[in-house]
C-alpha cells in the first residue's frame, strides 16, 4: 500500500501544479471574481485546498496545527505549495508500512475530535483535494478558461497539461 500511496501523492502534485500554472495565467480580478460553490472565488477554493495541506500533514504527525500563512497571491501559495510537498514526501519517504494501520487523533476544524488510521487521513487529503479541483475546473470554465488536466488516468498515462 505505501508504494501506492507515494504514487498517488506524485499524481497529486501533479494535479496541483497544473491548476497552479493556469491560476499564474488569471488575472486578479479573474481570480476575485464571486463564482459561486462552496467558496465563492478561485482563490478561496484554492487557499482552502492549500490549508487542509497545511493542517493534514500536521495530523498526520499528531503535532498541533500551526499558524498558516495569509496567501495573498499565486506565487505565495505555490512557494508554501513546495515547501509543504518537500515535507510531505520526507515524510511518506521515512514511512513504514506498519505505521499506516496506526491510529491518530486530531481535531477538526470544528473542533469535534477524529480518529482515524493513518492510511485513512493520508487517503483523505488528496481526496478533498480532488474534490475541490473539480470546483476550481468549473470556475475556469465559468471563466471561459481551458482547465488543465487533472485526471488521475492521463497522468497515469503519462499526458501532460
């Protein structure tokens, strides 16, 4: 399972630079404009994407959250999009197969307290990751934008943007 888990992790820093290279090409008032969804503007859907980066792989280590950055603009958010990608792969790289079944506790957002096993928190992250794309795909297209590929088969297959 590991080895897939640090694949599926390849896929989804691939997903992100391809969203984070078309949002480099959006103007501000592009990225501002009120879309509607479940956070209104591409730059709100996309912070909130980047802070439950931010908060998981803290969960993942059982370390309280810390204070994350305001991300004002793109190169901001990618710059803590790296360094965040750089401690993540150390951390899946230092990972051992009989970690993954460990159970943590975190709380969430809200404060409701979670437990879960560690596979299911790491599984979690990209999987709201995914989720969220997918709503920034249709703000592009509400902005009459192309949207990158995201699709976890074409990169699979190897196909770029």
């Amino acid at each position: 399972m590991l080895q897939n888990i640090r694949r599926i992790y390849e896929y989804h820093d691939w997903a992100n630079h391809n969203v984070l290279d078309t949002a480099s090409k959006l103007t501000i008032s592009e990225q501002e404009v009120e879309l509607g969804g479940s956070f209104s503007t591409f730059m709100e859907t996309l912070r909130h994407i980047l802070m439950v980066e931010f908060l998981f792989i803290r969960r993942w280590q059982e370390l309280p959250p810390r204070q994350e950055p305001e991300w004002k603009t793109i190169d901001q958010m990618r710059d803590s999009w790296l360094a965040i990608e750089t401690e993540r792969n150390q951390f899946l790289s230092d990972l051992e197969e009989t970690m993954l079944s460990k159970m943590i506790h975190y709380a969430d957002t809200r404060g409701r307290a979670v437990t879960l096993e560690l596979w299911q928190a790491i599984f979690q992250c990209v999987n709201h990751s995914t989720f969220h794309r997918g709503q920034l795909m249709e703000k592009l297209r509400k902005l009459g934008k192309i949207p990158p590929t995201t699709d976890f088969v074409l990169f699979c297959r190897g196909i770029d943007k």
